[in-house]
C-alpha cells in the first residue's frame, strides 16, 4: 500500500522454532531479560512493545496495568495472544512506521531486537516520539556495528565493511548492524535523553555456551556489562523522551481512545467486525487482533 521504507515481513516464519526454542540460546535471552528488567520502571500504565513477534519477553511487562504488543505479522501476534490472552494485553498488527495510535498514548515502549530491521531509523524514532507522553521511558536494544568480532575481523580482512564508520551496515537484506555513536546522535536528534547504557551479550560464543552453564555465562555478562565498553554485539539503551510539548497521556484502556486511523490519524468507531476512520476507510479485527496493514476493500 505505501512507497516508503521497505518492511521486513516476518508473515508466518517459524522464527520462534528456528531461532530460539532449543536452538541454544538460552543465554542471550536470560542476560537480555535481565537487563530489560532492571531498566524498566517499577510501575508504568501502558507500555508498548514494539515488534512484539510472538511475544518471547513480554511477560517482563507485568509492572504494566495494560501492555500493547505491536508487529507486522499477524501470525506472531496470533501466536502471543494464544499465550497471554486478552486481560490487560491489546494486539495490533501495524508497520512501525504507521503507527494507529493517538499521540502520548503511552507512558512507556520498548523496542528489542526490531531496529536492526529498518533502513528508515529516524522515521520510527518519529513514530515512538509521537506515541510516547513526555517523560516516557523508551528501552532500545540494538545490534553494535563496532562490536569485538567485527574488528577483529577488520583488522584480518575478513570484514568486507569498517566496523568504526558511522554509517548503518546492512550485512543481510534489511538486517542493519548500527555504530553506537550513530544511535546516539539519531535519538537525541529525536528528542531522547540518554540515562543509562548496558552493553551485553559479550559470551555469544558456540563453543562457551555448549560447555559453560547459562547461569555461570550470565554472571560473566554481568561483570562485564558493567565496564560500559561499547563493543558487544548488543546494547540497551534506557531513554526518556523530553517533549514538553506532547499531548496529554491518553488516561483511558477502551481500545478506541488509542488507537487512531494510520493513514489519516482520525479517530475510529467500531462496526462488527470492523473499524472505520472518519474518511470511511475500514480496518479488520481478525481473531482479536487489530489489523492496521491494508484497509479493507
Ligand atoms: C527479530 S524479531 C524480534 C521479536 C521480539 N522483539 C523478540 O525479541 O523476540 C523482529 C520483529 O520485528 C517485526 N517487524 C519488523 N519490521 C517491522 C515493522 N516495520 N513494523 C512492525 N513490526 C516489524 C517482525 O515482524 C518481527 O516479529
């Protein structure tokens, strides 16, 4: 439907099989739970987890009265909605860069794993802001460009790209690795406020994670989170928006007090099993989930 940035259209792929479950990732997801649990806020109203997939780590988002799980496929929302259910969850099939929702929404959002997939960084940095009341908290995972493999595979030539330039790396189609000096500038250009920085993920390494206990691996992290160095594959960022400007936070769970139509930004009304923007343009619920791809024809 649009010409914009590309999309990275995860439809029904078995990423959930093919990518976690016994496939030896236990310690990436136990030190990136940790992390995200001790940066979250204590209490919060609504948090939005940005390309939520099939919902492997929103059930650290208990301190939220209401979470909203968006992704563009509808499979892994299906899927996440099977596991936790309606009560204080809404699901919205959406792209991140037409975001259905009305501004200051939310009073928090996360994003992991999910910002390596757009070329269109500041457009879904845009999109966050406008989501996000003032003083929101914004957790931002992403995958390091100048991480520890990459330069040594610099310096022996096996990279065909400078991990120390600023500029994105698309390695795959639409899999981005990012410097760190080039998200900084990106959030803070986006009017984010830098609090805390965690570097992780340092022992992804076969041959420790097949011999070492996860426990024992996840202690090392640990250890090694807190020297700050910038060059694991991975880094959290803990984010505040500053935009005293922003609308006031939407104080309402009636999913139609959110969500807003992504093409014209109206406001919605319900008809069957459908929703209808002002301009007559009609967006599906399939199985509970809020289908903000295509309007209906
Ligand atoms: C690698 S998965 C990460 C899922 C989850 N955050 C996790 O850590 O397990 C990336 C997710 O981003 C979603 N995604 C990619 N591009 C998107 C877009 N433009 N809008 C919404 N979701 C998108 C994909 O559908 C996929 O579920």
């Amino acid at each position: 439907m649009s010409d914009g940035p590309r999309i990275c259209d995860y439809g029904d792929s078995t990423y959930r099989q093919d990518f976690w479950e016994g496939q030896g990732r236990g310690y990436e997801d136990a030190v990136e739970r940790r992390v995200l649990a001790s940066l979250l806020p204590r209490s919060g109203r609504r948090l939005l987890e940005i390309g939520a997939g099939f919902g492997r780590i929103t059930g650290e988002y208990r301190m939220f009265r209401q979470v909203v799980l968006l992704d563009y496929s509808l499979e892994q929302l299906q899927y996440a909605r099977g596991r936790y259910g309606d009560v204080g969850f809404l699901y919205v099939a959406a792209d991140a860069y037409r975001m259905p929702f009305q501004s200051s929404a939310f009073d928090a959002a996360t994003m992991i794993r999910v910002i390596h997939h757009f070329e269109n960084v500041p457009a879904v940095l845009g999109q966050v802001r406008s989501v996000l009341a003032d003083s929101g908290a914004f957790i931002l995972e992403y995958a390091n460009k100048r991480n520890l493999k990459a330069i040594l595979r610099h310096i022996f030539g096996i990279n065909h790209w400078n991990p120390f330039t600023l500029d994105p790396v698309e390695f795959v189609e639409l899999n981005f690795n990012f410097h760190p000096e080039y998200i900084a500038k990106q959030v803070t250009d986006c009017g984010f406020v830098l609090r805390r920085s965690v570097p992780l993920s340092w022992l992804r390494l076969g041959l420790l994670k097949r011999t070492l206990p996860t426990a024992l691996l996840a202690l090392g992290d640990r250890a090694l989170q807190r020297t700050g160095w910038t060059i694991s594959p991975s880094i959290f960022l803990d984010l505040t928006l500053n935009n005293p400007g922003a609308a006031q936070f939407v104080d309402s769970d009636d999913p139609l007090d959110l969500l807003c139509c992504p093409v014209t930004g109206s406001s919605l009304s319900r008809s069957a099993e459908a929703l209808v923007s002002q301009s007559g343009l009609r967006w599906a619920i399939r199985d509970g989930v809020f289908d903000f791809r295509e309007p209906l024809a």
